[in-house]
C-alpha cells in the first residue's frame, strides 16, 4: 500500500473512532442525562463521520486500487495529493470548531472543497473512459 494511501487510511480510521465516541456520548446522553451541552456536539459527529471517515477512507483507497496506465508509470502528483490530505484534515478540524469560532466552519469547508478539488486533479489521469 502507498504511503499516502496509508496516511488517508489511518486519519479516516482515527476520524472515526472520534465520531463513533462522539456518537456514543451524544446516545447516553439520552437514556442518562449527564450533560445536555453534549448535543452541541451533533454537527461534529456528523462531520468526523461523513468527511473524516467515509471521505478520506474513499480517497486512501482510491488512490491505491485506480490504475496506473503503463509500467512504472506515477500515481498521479503525488505532491498534490499530500496536499490535498492536509487541506481535507485542516477543513475537518477546523469544521470541528465551529462550537467555539462559528466562522471556522466556513473556512473549514472551503478548505475541505479545496482539498476535494486538489484530489481530484491530481488523480484525474488515472481514470480513463472505456474504448470500444
């Protein structure tokens, strides 16, 4: 497995122990009631789940199993790709802050969509149409 590939994986993993904890709280919080500020916390549960976890997993993966067309050829920019990761991590963590500084979520979400736009470039020739 790539190293990027690695690094995607393992954040998506780490992303989604903090959502499924997050979760958790948020499900005691219901049958318990110790905090109910805890509910504050939905948005980023959602957030290390959907962006964290299912996005960064989808692009680990990607970026390991897309075909490389021609032997030894590269697997894309891969400098792009690195910083595509670190875009797509600062996006959630910064997302993740919007308890504390709302106008952290815009900017995480830019930089979460500047981070997708990075990916995307930097894998789009590895994806080639079907010839006939």
């Amino acid at each position: 497995m790539p190293r990027l590939s690695a690094w995607f994986v393992r954040a998506s993993l780490i992303y989604f122990l903090a959502g499924i904890t997050l979760g958790a709280l948020l499900l005691a919080e219901k049958g318990i009631a110790f905090d109910p500020a805890i509910v504050r916390a939905l948005p980023v549960h959602i957030e290390f789940l959907l962006v964290g976890w299912l996005i960064q997993l989808a692009f680990g993966v990607a970026f390991w199993i897309l075909p490389r067309f021609g032997t030894g050829a590269p697997r894309g920019n891969e400098s792009q790709l690195w910083a595509a990761f670190f875009l797509l991590n600062a996006g959630i963590l910064l997302a993740a802050c919007q308890l504390w500084l709302p106008p952290a979520l815009l900017i995480g979400r830019i930089a979460e969509l500047a981070g997708i736009g990075l990916y995307v470039l930097g894998s789009w020739r590895r994806v080639k149409p079907l010839v006939i």
